[in-house]
C-alpha cells in the first residue's frame, strides 16, 4: 500500500541529502518525493510517497524523528486530505487527425495545451494521480515523446493539524 507522509523539516541545506540517504540505507524505496518552503522560509514542507506495510511505515517515521531536522512528521494516508501533482507530456503527431484528438482529449480530462509544435503538443494537467495516470494512458496511442512529472505533494484538510506530533514531542 502506498502511505503519503508529510515532514516539516528546517530549511537548511544537507536535510534533503540526509533524508533520503536514511531511506537508501535501510532500503525504503521513495515513490515519489518533492519538497517546498512553507509559510515560514525557515521551514520546507516534504511530502514522501512510500510503498510497504504498516510495520514499513512506522519504521520509516521512527527513523525520521531521529533526525534533528525533522520538527514533524504526519501519516496522510490515514487523514482527510489533498493531493495534487503536475505533468508536461509531450506527444507526437503522426497523423493529420491527431492533433485534433489530443486537444480533444486534453479538454475532456481539463489539461492545458502548454505548447503546439508541428510535429508534438505539449500536455499540462494538475491533479490527483489517478488523473494524471488516466491522462498518460489516454495519450499513450499517439506516441508519447517525453513526460515530466512532478511528485506529489499534499496537504492534510484537518484544520487544527500543521503537521502532526512526532514520538519526539510525545516522550516530552
């Protein structure tokens, strides 16, 4: 099962490298990783997308709260909350209908054509990633060129969480 765990973490450089080499050295793949300042520039937000078991995910978060740049650490996937991610795909034309088909496409799933070249349209859609995989596989028959794909990044709706408490404050 896929686990999306949000971590404020102090804006500083090296954090990211030490997070994710923790990852690496216990062989806890990251699915998806992105990471952004938040409202107070001395904290970035991460929002990491893990794949493993219950036991997976509390060794993961009990490995993060060992860091010292880790303020918190929250599991989303058992909360109500948002997700969005952005893709660019670029997708070639072949046949003079195409174009006409991928612009179709683009509007029905609500993407942006963000660029028409005479051989290839580039494809800009936000949002959650079953959209965004359905958007991909739909485009897949005329011939995708690239994809760029951002991670994911959410966003608990619980309005009294910023992030959650980690066993750092709760042995306090």
């Amino acid at each position: 099962m896929k686990h999306t765990i949000s971590a404020l973490v102090e804006n500083h450089s090296g954090v990211l490298s030490r997070i994710s080499g923790l990852f690496s050295a216990r062989g806890f793949n990251i699915d998806s990783l992105t990471v952004g300042e938040t409202e107070d520039p001395t904290v970035s937000r991460m929002t990491i997308v893990v794949d493993g078991d219950e036991r997976t995910l509390e060794q993961v978060k009990k490995q993060l709260n060992k860091l010292i740049d880790v303020i918190t650490v929250q599991d989303l996937t058992k909360s109500r909350f948002i997700d969005r991610e952005l893709i660019l795909i670029k997708v070639g034309i072949q046949a003079p209908n195409d174009r006409a088909q991928i612009i179709e496409i683009a509007d029905t799933m609500k993407a942006d054509v963000a660029d028409l070249g005479i051989d290839t349209i580039t494809v800009e859609a936000t949002g959650e990633t079953q959209k965004i995989d359905n958007l991909v596989e739909l485009l897949r028959q005329f011939g995708i060129k690239e994809i760029v794909r951002t991670g994911k990044i959410a966003m608990s709706l619980d309005p009294k969480e910023k992030g959650s408490k980690t066993s750092k404050e709760e042995e306090e």
